[in-house]
C-alpha cells in the first residue's frame, strides 16, 4: 500500500511538473510575441521619422544650393554691371539661372508632398 501511495504521489507531481512547466514555456512564447510585436511598431515609428528627417534635410540642401546659385549669379551681375561680360562668365551665369529654376520646382515639389 506504502508504494502504491508513493507511486501515485510522484504521478501526481510529475503531472503538476509537467502542467507547470508547459505554463511557464507558453507564457515566455506569448511574452516574446508581444515584445517582438511592441518592437515592430517602435521600428516602424523609427522608420517614419527617419524618413521625415531625410525629406527635411533634403529640402534644406536643396535650399542651400539655390541660395548658393542666388548669390553667384548675384555676383556676377554686379561685377558686370554695365559692362560686357566675356562668354565663359555668361554661360555660367546662364547656368545659373538654369540651375536656380531648376531648384525651385524641386522646392515646389517637396513642399507638396510635405
């Protein structure tokens, strides 16, 4: 009787063992799915910001350069005021203005998808 007791003692513990262990693995499962879950949305926010970063910086270049070209050209038409200007400096100048243009409608551009 003595050892049928202690056999029904320790199925009934390796029950609960092996009950509390699956508890104990499928709470750590469930733990990971929703860490994995909360780190996926903080990369997607990561990635939206990032690329808000980029599309400001982009535009801050891009205004830089037209500023640059604002200031070359101005440049150019004051050295040259009155005076007739040699055909390297006017091809630049043309350059220029084509350039300056051309970064304008970029600046137009990224202010409608802003």
């Amino acid at each position: 009787m003595n050892g049928k007791i202690l056999k029904t003692v320790i199925s009934l513990l390796t029950i609960i063992g092996i009950v509390f262990g699956a508890y104990l693995y499928l709470e750590r499962e469930f733990a990971r799915a929703a860490d994995l879950q909360q780190t996926n949305k903080n990369l997607e926010q990561t990635n939206k910001n990032l690329e808000n970063t980029n599309k400001r910086f982009e535009y801050k270049i891009t205004q830089d350069a037209l500023e640059a070209a604002e200031q070359r050209a101005y440049r150019i038409e004051t050295a040259y005021d009155n005076k007739k200007i040699p055909d390297t400096v006017k091809e630049e100048y043309n350059g220029l203005k084509i350039k300056q243009e051309n970064l304008k409608r970029a600046l137009d551009r990224m202010e409608t998808i802003k």
